[in-house]
C-alpha cells in the first residue's frame, strides 16, 4: 500500500476534474481503477498549461510531432526514456480525446494517436513492471487508452466552464490550433472569433 499511497500523494486533484473525469468514467462504464481516475484528472490539471502540450517557436506555438518524441526516447538513457514515453501517451490520449473532431479531417488520424499512445503505456508498463504500483497502472491505461480517448472526450463535450481564466486558455489553444469544437466553445460564450489569417500577421 506503501507505493499506492505515494502516488495518490504526488497528485494534486482538482476537484472539478474529479468529478467530471468519474461521472464519465461511470457513463460510459469504463473499468478503470482509483488510480487511473486519478491519473486522468491530473492528466487533465497538467494539461490546462499551454505551454504542456504546444511549444514556442518563434512567435507560434506548435505541438511537436509524436514521432519525435518517439524518437527522443529510443535514443535516451533509462531515465529520458520513461520521460519521454510518458509525454509519448499523455500526449496523444490529451490530444486525441480533446481534439478527436478535427484530428478526423487529417491525414494523421485519431487511429494514429492511439497506437502510438497505447504503444508508449505498454513499453512503460514493462519497463516499470517492478514498480508495481506503477506498472500496473500504465498497463491499465494501454489496455483502456481507446476507452480513455472517448471518456475525455466526453468530458471536453461538457466542460464549457465559462471562467474568464479557462476563455483564455480555450482561445490561447484554438489560435494554436484552430479546432472546430474549440472555436464553437468561445462563440456560446459569446466570444468575436478573429479570421485566422488575421491572428498571424504581426501587431
């Protein structure tokens, strides 16, 4: 119990993300773990930063292909390699269940996100299948990933959270991207959406 108490130690919960991660866990009858709630719900915390999925180049931001951070990993020692896998499968789960609508429309598909992403929680899991804790839980989330891509998607679909502060993020992530469903949250909220070309020509 040592180890599990430990990871529920590091994780720190929003509770919003909480609930909505259970009530879709629970609606779409996924059998996940405690833990793997609690992962996702973090997941979700981390992932509200911009700067966690996208980097900055030059004056855009840009989200690194999967492939690169494949990449990383098999040219890494022990220790970047659990990094970067991890990034590898939080990635491509955040992405694929949050952007799944226009990830369809593209030439690199929802299929590619999660393949590569179960991909990356299986070597995981065997790479840390020692760690109980830890291995069973990555494990866990390679054999549930394409039920996680729908449970997060389903929690994007009701998270129209109207803060000031989550607006911003919303818009800070569809000037990134120009997803569609991202672009309809900022309209019910009432938000003028600039034309696209327009965000990238200079101040």
């Amino acid at each position: 119990m040592r180890g599990k108490e430990k990871l529920l130690a590091q994780v720190p919960l929003l509770e919003f993300f909480k609930e909505r991660v259970g009530q879709a866990l629970v609606h779409q009858r996924v059998p996940a773990s405690v833990f793997t709630e609690f992962y996702l719900a973090n997941l979700l915390q981390e992932f509200k930063k911009t700067e966690t999925l996208f980097e900055k180049e030059g004056d855009k931001m840009s989200q690194k292909p999967l492939a690169f951070i494949l990449a990383e990993a098999a040219m890494a020692n022990i220790h970047t390699k659990i990094r970067c896998l991890k990034k590898l499968g939080d990635v491509s789960l955040y992405t694929a269940g949050f952007f799944g609508e226009s990830i369809r429309r593209k030439i690199i598909d929802i299929d590619y996100y999660i393949k590569m992403g179960c991909s990356a929680y299986t070597s995981l899991a065997a790479m840390l299948q020692n760690e109980k804790t830890f291995g069973e839980l990555y494990l866990e989330l390679a054999k549930l990933f394409p039920n996680l891509v729908d449970v997060l998607a389903e929690v994007a679909s009701t998270s129209e959270s109207q803060t000031n502060e989550n607006l911003l993020k919303i818009y800070e992530r569809w000037l990134a991207t120009g997803d569609e469903h991202l672009e309809n949250l900022l309209k019910k909220a009432g938000i003028a959406i600039p034309d696209r070309g327009q965000t990238d020509k200079p101040q």
